[in-house]
C-alpha cells in the first residue's frame, strides 16, 4: 500500500460525538447504538469498535493504528475505511470532523 | 368474526414483536399556543387528570428496561410542567436520549437553563410562520413569533441540539425555504419540514389548511434544492402531505412496531389518534406495566402484521412498507378502521379524497377554529364519504 499515514493528514482530524449524539449498549438487544436527533444508528462490529475508540482526543489516525493492532491489517487502508465511514456519519450530523 | 372481535383478538395470533424504539410522553395537554392543527384529541385532558411525577418516572423505568432508546417529551406544552428536568434528569439516568418537543411559549428563560443542565440531548422548536402576523394568528397567541425568536437565541447560549418544526398548509407553504434559512440562522443541525396531518384538529380545520397540488409540488421542489445547498450542514425531514400522494405513509413505522404514545392521563396508544377509532379497549399505565401493554395489549395487537387486511392491501406488493397507511385516517375517511388508506392511489376512495382537497384548497377559508379545552364540532366532511363505503369491492 503506497498510502503514507504519517503524510495523510489524519493526524490533524480529531472526531468528536457533538452534543446531541451519543452511543450506548443497549442490554435488551444486546447491541451498540448510536442515538441522535430523530436517529438509531446500529452499527456493525467494526463500526462500533471505531465509534467507541471516538473519546474527542484521539484522532482518525490513532483509532487507525489501534484498530489495525486489533485486527492485524494495514493502518493506511484502515485509516482510508475510517475516514470514508467518519465522513458519512458527519453528513449526517451525527458526528464532528 | 364481528369488529369488535377482528379488533380485540388475543395477542396470541402473533408472534412477539420487537421492543418499541420510541415513547412519546405527552406530559400535558395544556399550551399556550392554540394551533388549529395541534395532533391532540378535540377533547383534552385537563390538568387535574395528568399523571404525577412518581408514574413518569416509575415509565421512564419500565420504559428503558423495555429496550426503549428515545424518549419525547411532548403535549401540549411540556414546559409548562414544573417536574419538567426533573423528568429530563431520570430520563438520563435511566440510560434514555432525551428530546423535548416546545413552542418556546409559556414558560421562563430560566426553566430552559434547567432543563440543559438536567442532560437534555435534543430539543424541537416549532415557528408557525416566517412573518410574525401569519406566526401570532396560526398559534392563536400575540407575541408568539418574537418569544420563539428570543428562545432559539437561548437555546444556541445553551448549546442544545436544535430541530426546527415547520409545520406547513395553504398559508405557510410559500415560506418552505425561507424556514430553512431560518434554520440555519438558528445554528440547527436539522429541520423537519412536517406538512399537516389530517387527524385531531387538524381534520376539523382541513379546508382552512389544505395546499393545492400546485403549492405542494413546489414546496417539494423547494426542499429538494435546499437539500443540495445545505448538505453535511442541515438534516432537512419531511413529512408528505399525503391527500395529494401516490402512496401513504408507513404511519409510526406500523402499528405497534416502533413507538408507544402516553397520553397525559395515562392512555397508551399505539398512535395519538388511536382513541378515534371505536371498539378499541386501551390499557392505561395505572392498570398495567408497559412491557403488558406493549406486548400482550389488545390495541397494540389490533392491527400488528397484515392479517387484518383487506383488499387491495391484502395482496398488495407495498403491504409490508407502508402498512396500508394510517388506520385513524381510515377510519375518518373510509369509516373503517381496516380499509386502505384512502391517501393510497389504489383505494377505491381516492379520487373522491383528491377532488375533496382540491376542493378545500381552493377554498379560501381562514377562519380556524382553535384548538382548546373547549373542544371543537366533531368534522363534518368525512360523513359524506362513508356511504360511499356501498361502492367499494
Ligand atoms: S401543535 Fe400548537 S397547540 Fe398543539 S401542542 Fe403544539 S404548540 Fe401547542
Ligand atoms: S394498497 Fe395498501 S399496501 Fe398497497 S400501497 Fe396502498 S395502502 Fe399500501
């Protein structure tokens, strides 16, 4: 992969859940969701390990690595993934970029 | 099987459904704001029957062990409650999203402030009109558009999530992207542009609300080209007027599929309109748990699933997307509760409903009637359609 992670930028990028949105286990389901203004978000098992790894400190790279450790992949590809699925949730408002 | 029997036949017909997603706790019926479009009953719950706060609280509870995600905390005017972030505060504890659906009117800036440190996650604001005039006259009340103006300014010092409720009809549809704007002036992150639903008082006040096709088709358009200029920035929700629509709705995402409604006295309804269809038996949380009432109550089983159907739903392709539409509006247009939606194209009612919008809309009429604790004459129209019931196949 010729992507360089360190050059991308992502870095910079620090997601945050606004005010308004917040992610929960539901117990009676026994799933993760996202709730916001008229939204149920339920997440896939990836994208509730990236949304739990989301803390407003860390940024779209660091969740990159540390997932890529969990799931022994490349970061950059990770990373591409991430943004790709951060980008649409802040579409939405559901997230800040 | 008699309508009394297809209505209440034992829950055990059907499979559990999934725990509900969402409750709607219409805390009061009391506002200060009158709209002739209000969702409500024509007859109200007065104050004396409201629930107190130990049973909010005890449903916030059993809600949240239910498996329910959003709790609505709506009316009437929920801020006129003074257990009101009270209220937010357990709905917070309980691991609930918390939303509050206000006209801005009739309370203090201070109970606002109150209700943004007790958690509040969302908060809805509804403006009649962009014009101050058409805002007072449509709320029924003087001083309505500046009050609503100076609480949106108190609700972005409180960095509240903020939706826009624009409810739209004959007089306001002009404004659609203007109340858009105004969203965005706002500091919202999503507008719902609501056309009027025709049932509570909005079915007495039709032929003062009704748009014609022509200012829908526009107010349509408009909100489609909002839509591309203010993408990543504004959610834009609409909801269709659906007189004028091809096919109806998927009224509360189904009947006792998704949300639980709790009227101020203590009624749970599959829908705020439910009590208008006869023969129903409604539970109330007083006599049983909401877990009871969701899963094994006979309103909430009475139109579950599609075994209630009647042609041309039956063997409609649609019947698991839009659930034959709205059962209240079945009921006030058909006269029963089970026939298609006569907003669906496929209806034997619906050309009839067509030309009746058309007609109202090109009516002129604005004399509403208010809504209020003084009720309203039952709506007149809707008896001209039901011996057309002899038509149908
Ligand atoms: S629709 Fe109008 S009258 Fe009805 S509760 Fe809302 S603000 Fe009050
Ligand atoms: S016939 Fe019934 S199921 Fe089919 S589109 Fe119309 S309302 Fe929906």
């Amino acid at each position: 992969m010729s992507v360089d992670l360190a050059a991308s930028g992502l870095a910079s990028i620090v997601p945050a859940l606004p005010r308004g949105v917040r992610l929960r286990f539901d117990e009676s389901r026994q799933q993760w969701f996202l709730l916001g203004p008229e939204r149920v978000f339920e997440p896939d098992d990836t994208a509730a390990e990236i949304l739990r790894l989301i803390d407003g400190t860390r940024s779209v790279e660091a969740i990159a690595q540390d997932l890529a450790g969990k799931f022994e992949a490349d970061p950059a590809e990770i990373a591409a993934d991430v943004m790709a699925f951060l980008r649409d949730l802040a579409g939405q408002r559901m997230i800040d970029l | 099987m008699s309508r009394a029997e297809t209505l209440n036949r034992p829950a055990s017909t059907h499979p559990l459904p999934p725990p509900p997603m969402g409750l709607l706790a219409e805390l009061t019926h009391r506002c200060a704001l009158r709209c002739p479009y209000c969702s409500n009953p024509l007859e109200l719950d007065r104050r004396d029957r409201e629930l107190p706060t130990a049973v909010w609280k005890r449903l916030l509870d059993e809600a949240a062990a239910l498996g329910i995600l959003h709790v609505y905390f709506s009316g009437g005017e929920p801020m006129l409650r003074p257990d009101i972030a009270e209220l937010v505060a357990h709905a917070r504890d309980v691991g609930l999203y918390t939303n509050m659906i206000t006209s801005g009117v009739g309370f203090q800036p201070a109970a606002l402030d109150a209700v943004a440190e007790a958690g509040l996650d969302h908060i809805q604001l509804s403006i009649q009109a962009m014009d101050a005039e058409t805002c007072d006259r449509v709320g029924g009340y003087a001083g309505a558009w500046q009050r609503k103006h100076m609480v949106a300014a108190d609700i972005a010092r409180l960095g509240l999530r903020l939706t826009v409720n624009a409810v739209i009809h004959r007089e306001n549809a002009h404004q659609t992207k203007d109340f858009v704007q105004l969203a965005e002036d706002w500091g919202a992150a999503r507008i719902e542009i609501a056309h009027v639903q025709y049932y509570g008082w909005g079915i007495v006040n039709r032929a003062r609300l009704m748009p014609t096709r022509q200012q829908v088709e526009r107010a349509m358009a408009d909100v489609e080209e909002a839509r591309a200029r203010t993408a990543g920035r504004l959610v834009i929700d609409c909801v269709l007027p659906d007189y004028y629509a091809r096919y109806p709705k998927a009224c509360m995402g189904g009947w006792g599929a998704r949300l639980m409604n709790i009227s101020p006295a203590g009624v749970a309804l599959p829908c705020h309109a439910a009590q208008t269809i006869p023969g129903l038996a409604f539970d109330t949380v007083q006599e049983r748990s909401l877990s009871d009432i969701w899963y094994h109550g006979a309103a909430f089983n009475a139109f579950r699933g599609t075994d209630w159907m009647q042609e041309p739903c039956r063997s409609c392709a649609r019947k698991d997307l839009d659930f034959g539409g709205c059962r209240c509006q079945a009921m006030a247009l058909a006269g029963d509760a089970s026939a298609t939606d006569p907003a669906c194209s496929l209806s034997p009612l619906h050309k009839q409903i067509v030309a009746l919008a058309e007609a109202e809309a090109a009516s002129h009429r604005s004399d509403f009637i208010y809504r209020g604790f003084q009720g309203a004459p039952k709506p007149q129209a809707e008896r001209q359609m039901v011996p057309l019931q002899a038509d149908r196949p």
